[in-house]
C-alpha cells in the first residue's frame, strides 16, 4: 500500500524526489484499482478508499512530487545563501516525506479517531517545517500555528469524543464505533442532540485548520514565513485533508439531524471567509501572504460549495478544490523563484519578472490570472458552477460572493502586474529553476478548464454523490 | 459497589476541577507544574476506576500510558525546561486573578449547561462528569489566553489535553486502543517540540514572554 512507500530519512534532495514519484505511482495504482474495482478496506476495515477519497489521495500525491521536484533547486539557492545548514536540510527532508504520510494517513483511515491523530501529527511536521530557517518571524509565525491549531484541534478531539459517545450507544463499543463506515450505515439512528454537539466542536476543530474566518490568524503567518515548497503543500494540500476530515463529519451530521444545521454553518463561516479575506488581500505587501489570504478566500468558497450541498454545488466544491491546490501551488512555485530573484518578498521590490526571467514571470502571471478565475482555466469552470447555484439555491449569498471576488480580481491583479511588468535590474541566479512543475500544474489547470474527461468527470458525480446534500 | 465507584469518580472529578481553578490563580511556574502532575494523577484513578467498574481492561493500559506520560514525563520535562531556562516567576496575568476566577465561574456554569442534556444519555459509571470534563477544558483554554509567558501556555495546552482525556473517559469508556495510543504519541511529540521551541524561543528574543512575539501583525 501507499504507507509502505513513505520513508523517513533522507537528507539527498534526489531520494526526496523518488519518494514521493514512488507515492505517486502507488497512489496511480490504487486509483485505477478503486475506480474498476469499488471501495476498498484494508487492515481490518482500518483503512477505506473510497471515490471521495481517492481523488483527494492522487492530488495529494501528485503535488507532492511536483513539489519535491521544485523544491530542489530552491533547496540548493536557500543552501548557497547559508540559509539552510545541512542538519536543517535534513529535518526538511524527513519532515516533507512525514507530512505526506501523514496526510495520506489522514486521508486513507476509515477510523475518526484516527484522522484526528494524523491531522495532529500533520500539524506537527508543519510547524517544524514552518520554523525551519530559524529566523525570529519562523519561530513566532511557528509558534502562532501550533498553539492556535493544537487548541482549535483539541476541539476536534472533543466532538470526536462526543461522536464516539453517540456511536456507542447504536453499535456497542465492540463494533468499531469510530469507524466511518460503519457510523455511515447507523446514521439515522445516532441521537441528534449529541451529534449538534459534537459537530459544533468538529467544525471549530477542522475549521481552524481549514482556516475559516475566525480562526484563520496563524495561516498568513504559517504561509509566509516558511520555505515557499512548504507554503505550496500547506495551501494545496492541508487545507484540502481539512476540508475533507470536515465532510467526512458533514456527511454523518446530516444523516443524524435530519435537518440542513451542517450546511447552514458552513455556508455563514465559508462566506464569512471570502469576504473578510477578499479585503484583506487588498491591503498586502507580502507576496506569499496576499497568496495566503487568497487560500483563505477559495477555502471559503468550497466551504460555502459544500455548505449548499447537492449534486451539483458537491460537484463545483471538489473540482474547485482540485483546480485550487493545482494552480496555489504552481503559484507558490512561480512566487518561489521569483522571491529568490529579487531576494526579498515584499512586493514593491519586485519588478520586471518577465525581463529577467521571462518562464518565471508569465508563470506567475497566468497562475494569478487563473486563480482570479479567468475563462479558460478550471477555476472559472468551477467558481461559475459555485455562483450559478448560489443564485438558484441561496441568492441572498450572490452579491457578497460576486463583491468578493471582484474585490480580489483587483487587489491581486494590481499587484502582480507591476511585478511582471516593471522595470528591474536583477541578475539571474545561478541555479536553473525547476519550472517543469509551474506549467504542469497551469497546464492541467487549464485542461480542466476546457474539458473534463469523461472517467474523471464520473468520478466527481460520484464523489458529489457520496455527499449528499 | 457501583454506587460507592460512582461516588468516588464523582469526587475525582471534583478534585480536577478543583485543580483546574488552582492552576488559573496561580502565578508560580513551579507549582504549575505541581498542580499539573497533581491532575495527572487524579486522571489515573479516575480512570483505574472507571476501568474496574465497568470491566474494561484496555482502560487499564490507558491509565498506565496516562500515568508514564503525564505524571511522570512531561512534568521531569517541564522541571529540566525551566531549570535550563532559569524561570521561576509568572507573575504577570493579562487579567487579574480574582476576575479571571469570575469568568472561570461562568464558564464552568456555562459549561455544565451545555452538557446537561447529553451526560443524561451517557451508559458510563461516570455520567454526571461530562460536564465537569468540558469545563477543565474551557478552563484551561481560558488560562492559554491570559498568561503571557510561554511555559504557562503550554501547561494550559496540556491541561487542556487532560479535560479532553477525562472527557473521553466519562462520556464513553475510553477511545479504542489506537486512537489513545496516537493521542499520546502526538501529546509527547508535541510537547518535546516544544520544549526545542522554547529554547530557540528564548534565543532569538532574549525572553520567553509570547508578548514579544507581535511582529507579524495585520498592517
């Protein structure tokens, strides 16, 4: 299985990259199996791949590859400007391979319980990434992340606790009672007062990780001072197993209550977010946090997706939450290199991109563009679904959404304009940088955009289906 | 029998939330640390306990985890952090004490309200204690936010931890195996982190007051 592939100790950025291909193609494997063969368990109905699940463990363990790939040449700069020792470049190293673990972990796991301990553990390997340059702002911005996210996480444990409470009563404490699967087929019957709850600390728990609104101090923070790969998994990757521990949870909910509770939270809090986060990217100077806040943006646009539910708003939620961590990574890619061009993320000093290096600069370029939810990328695909729906089901929500991303059209695209287009006298480095991964990501972004295939189509009808709604 | 193990968890539980408060008035990192191990401690019998009242002997080996890691590790942890690091005194609360015991009053009320319909439902031996458990962690929660110092926050984060483990036990009887075991690890890795933090902390700053730590702010 793919568990069996993740090593821990590796200090050659080279076994980094292997890693994670090796993941890859595991994950490839198991995606055709459950795609021909339905879901499956393994070690004694711990572990459960499911549609829902597989999509999110591909993705997962596709931008793990490209991101070790680009985190190569971006090691050997951070390593030539004695920003990385070799003891530092080993904790990367190992913790990078622990962090997709863990996440596939959290992913895979059929048990509750478990999915708490790896978003834990997840939450753990980040902070050690984030601290990582050892600088007065890591430490703090590292700081920030663990307290915030260990009280928001303990949360989670406590509606799991209550989850688990609920469960027992219906299947026994024999039957597994924290397994999802088994919770699933009992739903109805779980005792609704108990599951409000419980899901009330649930959606704090996750939500802080998702980095919804109130809770989103530390993911700015996180994002902008830790190395740029490590931003790229944060905002690609993280966020997405939170969301998904958060439908995970959503699902049973709603098959308890009876009711649209689940929804209606998530949907105020996913609003929420977009709005208050859309204004915040508007006053920035920081490259990597106006990026971080536009994560915090498009969380909330899939919170509020799911948060409608039904066929089609589930369906515009997970193709939004693949074409986000494709194009926010291959972003955090582009930003990657051109911080290290300029030597300083601040965004007024840099300038004229596409001079210097002009792949890096149309890179960041058409990332932006793309992630503003321009026509021909995925994005625009799946933010027109989220708004057409919004429009039918819930248009009270329409023009916040519409101000929203309008207000981060102009912020984000004011900034990155000048540094693409500006005038600069920058020498280029001396490392070509790894920009295989920038385009791949733009690329398949872009291919979403136009045309889904037909199997990965069906399999996000099937995914929406899962959910409900 | 049941009767008298009921009582006495009920007395446990008492004796926690009593801790609990004691460990928001206190200023002395030392004696948080006292009262912290002192916890840890009433979470072993509570548990050795509820274990022997219900016959569940896989709570037994999470009394025996609870006990190696919280009474005995983590506070010689917490003892080597603060020798290393020579802070005895904590004597700044954001609030002061007898107004941060008002507001732990109303939560503990507030608390006990929110779980008066479910510990109804609960089957274990230790039912009226749900809300007793919510409120050590809301209370420490409470103490994460009003002291300044680092080694105080991160006693209030392991006390919280506390609640959410008494929580379990009462509500339920206990996690499965697995999901104790991986708390645990978390708990234990989490905390040597840091401790590591807490040096480098203290380094780069020159203090171990989080109250430095406000650069990165919204401009």
């Amino acid at each position: 299985m793919v568990l069996a592939l993740t090593g821990q100790r590796d200090s050659a950025r080279e076994v980094n990259v292997a890693f994670s291909l090796g993941t890859f193609v595991a994950t490839c494997v198991l995606t055709v199996e459950v795609i021909s063969g339905g879901p499956l368990f393994a070690w004694s109905r711990e572990f459960y791949i499911d549609p829902l699940n597989v999509f999110l463990v591909t993705l997962t363990a596709f931008v793990g590859l490209t991101t070790a790939v680009f985190s190569r040449p971006y090691m050997r700069v951070e390593h030539d400007h004695g920003k990385m020792t070799p003891n530092r470049m080993r904790l990367y190293h190992s913790m990078y391979q622990l962090f997709s673990f863990t996440m596939l972990i959290a992913l895979t796991t059929n048990n509750l319980g478990i999915l708490w301990v790896a978003m834990e553990a997840a939450t753990l390997t980040t902070v050690l990434l984030v601290s990582v340059y050892r600088t007065p702002a890591s430490l703090e911005a590292a700081w920030k992340y663990f307290i915030l996210c260990g009280v928001g996480i303990a949360q989670a444990l406590f509606g799991t606790v209550l989850l688990y409470m609920a469960a027992e009563k219906v299947i026994g404490i024999e039957g597994g009672a924290l397994l999802w699967t088994n919770l699933d087929a009992v739903k109805a019957r779980l005792d609704p007062s108990i599951i409000t709850l419980a899901f009330a600390f649930l959606f704090i728990g996750y939500g802080t990780k998702v980095g919804l609104v109130p809770m989103h101090n530390w993911l700015p923070d996180a994002h902008a001072e830790g190395p740029t790969p490590v931003s790229a998994v944060l905002s690609g990757l993280l966020l997405n197993v939170a969301v998904y521990a958060l439908l995970r949870c959503k699902v049973l909910t709603d098959g308890a209550l009876q009711s649209h509770l689940a929804g209606q939270l998530m949907m105020a809090f996913g609003l929420l977010s977009v709005v208050v986060a859309a204004f915040f990217l508007s006053r920035q100077k920081d490259v990597k946090r106006m990026f971080a806040y536009s994560s915090i943006e498009h969380m909330g646009l899939i919170t509020f997706a799911f948060g409608m539910g039904g066929p089609i708003a589930n369906y515009a939620g997970l193709l939004h939450m693949t074409v986000h961590s494709l194009i926010k990574s291959g972003i955090f890619f582009a930003v990657g290199h051109a911080t290290q061009k300029a030597g300083t993320q601040n965004m007024a000093d840099i300038r004229g991109l596409i001079k210097v290096s002009p792949t890096v600069g149309w890179g960041l370029m058409l990332g932006s563009l793309a992630i503003l939810g321009m026509p021909p990328f995925g994005v625009f695909a799946s933010e027109f679904l989220i708004l057409t729906t919004a429009m039918r089901e819930q248009p009270w929500a329409t023009p916040f959404l519409l101000l929203a991303l309008g207000v981060a059209f102009a912020s984000v695209f004011s900034r990155v304009q000048p540094m693409v287009f500006g005038d600069t006298s920058v020498k280029p480095l001396r490392h070509p940088p790894a920009l295989v991964p920038v385009f791949a990501h733009l690329g398949l972004g872009l291919m979403l955009g136009l045309y889904i295939p037909p199997y990965l189509d069906a399999w996000y009808r099937q995914a929406a289906q899962m959910i409900g709604g | 029998m049941t009767e008298l193990v009921g009582q006495l968890i009920n007395l446990l539980a008492a004796i926690l939330l009593m801790l609990s408060f004691a460990m928001i008035s206190q200023r002395r990192i030392l004696s948080l640390i006292h009262l912290f191990t002192a916890q840890g401690m009433t979470l072993v019998a509570a548990t050795v306990l509820v274990g022997y009242a219900t016959h569940q002997p896989h709570l037994y080996v999470s009394a025996g985890i609870t006990l190696a890691l919280k009474v005995i590790l983590i506070p010689l942890l917490l003892y080597r952090v603060i020798n290393r690091l020579d802070v005895r005194w904590d004597v700044e609360t954001l609030i002061n004490i007898p107004m941060t015991m008002v507001i732990g009053i109303a939560l503990v009320i507030f608390a006990f309200n929110l779980a008066l319909p479910i510990s109804k439902l609960s089957v274990s031996v230790a039912r009226g204690t749900l809300g007793i458990a919510l409120a050590c962690v809301l209370l420490s929660f409470m103490m994460m936010i009003t002291r300044s110092k680092a080694v105080p926050q991160v006693i209030g984060f392991l006390s919280m931890e506390n609640g959410l483990f008494f929580a379990a036990t009462s509500a339920t009887y206990g996690m499965p195996m697995v999901v104790e075991l991986g708390i645990a690890l978390d708990v234990l890795v989490g905390i040597l982190i840091l401790g590591v933090f807490m040096f480098h902390i203290r380094e780069e700053f020159d203090s171990l007051d989080i109250s430095h730590l406000e650069k990165l702010k919204e401009d």
